[in-house]
C-alpha cells in the first residue's frame, strides 16, 4: 500500500483556481494538496515538471507520480504522469481529498530536484468548452447559456455543501458544550463529596483528639 510521506500540505481554497503554484520536488517525497469539495465535483490538475540544473530545463524523459484519496482515506487514483499534462477525477463524495505528488524513482536524475507548476482546477472551472461546444455543435450564444447553468449549478452545490458542512459543525459544537456541561457538574460534584469526606474525617479526628 503507497503511504505518502507528508512534509507539509497546503490548502486550495474551495472551488477556486490555484493558478501559478510551483514548488520543488526532490528525491521521491510527495508534496500534498488538500482540496476540499462537494460531490458530484470535477477536479483536474494541469502541470509541467522542469529540471534545476543552473537554470530551468525541460526534459522529456521526466514523469511524475500522482497520488489520490478520498475523504475516508482510500485511494481513488495512482499513477505515474509524463514531464506535461493533466490529471482529471470526480469526487463521490463531500470533503477533503488529498493530492499528493512525487518525482517517479524510475526517472530520477542523480540528485537533480524538479520543478513543478501545477494549476488546479473544480467544478464549472474543469470544463473545457471549446470541446463541449465541438462536440455539441453550439454557437456562442449557447455555449454562453451553458456555462451560466453550470457556473448555477456550480453555486447551488457550493452553498448546500457549505450549509452541511455548518450544520456537522453546529452539531459538533453543541456535543462539545454538552460534554464541557456535564464534566464541570462531574468535576464540582466530586469536590462536593471530597470536602464532605474531609469534612467528616476532620470530626472523627477533632472527637478521637477530644477536642470537641
């Protein structure tokens, strides 16, 4: 089982585009990306990787490796990527999924660290509509009113997610003042019955001593 190493993690804002990160790899520890997203959602990445010797070079003979899991921790995808291109999933399910990426061992250059832009993209912001309107023959006037729907569509899941994830967090807070609740009367009970307990072991002393 592929168990990431996990030097630091950075959080992608939900459902916006993280243009313009690049960072470096070196030897095969993954870099991770936590992108937090509703169901049903399109996700994909788009990079390049460069090498580092004086000055950036491309180098065709570089890959990548592409490590996915779902918000329950399972892996969803894995696999080894070329030196440019993109890679593409659905989520299932709400919640955070982890991207992590790695320099493949089997392209490794002596000890030569890479470069790696990467872009990623969700939900209405995935979609490449030159394609969808090929495809579906539209003019712009159509391909216009698609990408209002889906940018609706887009909205309409963002605020029913946000509104469960507020809900799972309202409920968590009650259960965590509840408890709070419950062990300060647990905690002030005790000191009840140990000042009680003092109280008549004082007595038995005081009577024993005959000094009441």
């Amino acid at each position: 089982m592929w168990c990431p190493i996990l030097p630091f993690c950075l959080l992608v804002c939900l459902f916006h585009v993280a243009s313009g990160i690049y960072f470096h790899l070196s030897d095969s520890k993954p870099l991770c990306f936590i992108q937090d997203v509703p169901d049903e959602t399109l996700v994909q990445g788009n990079y390049s990787l460069m090498t580092l010797k004086g000055k950036p070079e491309p180098s065709n003979t570089l890959s990548m490796h592409v490590h996915i899991t779902d918000p329950d921790e399972k892996p969803l995808h894995s696999r080894a990527y070329s030196s440019e291109g993109q890679f593409v999933f659905t989520s299932h399910k709400g919640g955070e999924y982890r991207i992590c990426v790695s320099s493949d061992p089997a392209s490794w250059l002596g000890s030569r660290r890479l470069r790696v832009h990467l872009d990623i993209w969700t939900a209405d912001h995935a979609i490449n509509y030159g394609e969808v309107a090929s495809r579906d023959r539209l003019n712009d006037l159509q391909l216009r009113v698609r990408q209002l729907s889906d940018q609706v569509q887009s909205i309409a899941k963002d605020q029913n997610y946000q509104r469960v994830r507020e809900e799972y967090f309202r409920q968590l807070s009650e259960s965590t003042s509840k408890r709070v609740t419950y062990w300060s009367i647990a905690q002030l009970a005790l000191l009840g019955l140990i000042g009680f307990w003092q109280m008549r072991h004082l007595r038995s002393f005081f009577q024993a001593k005959k000094l009441v």
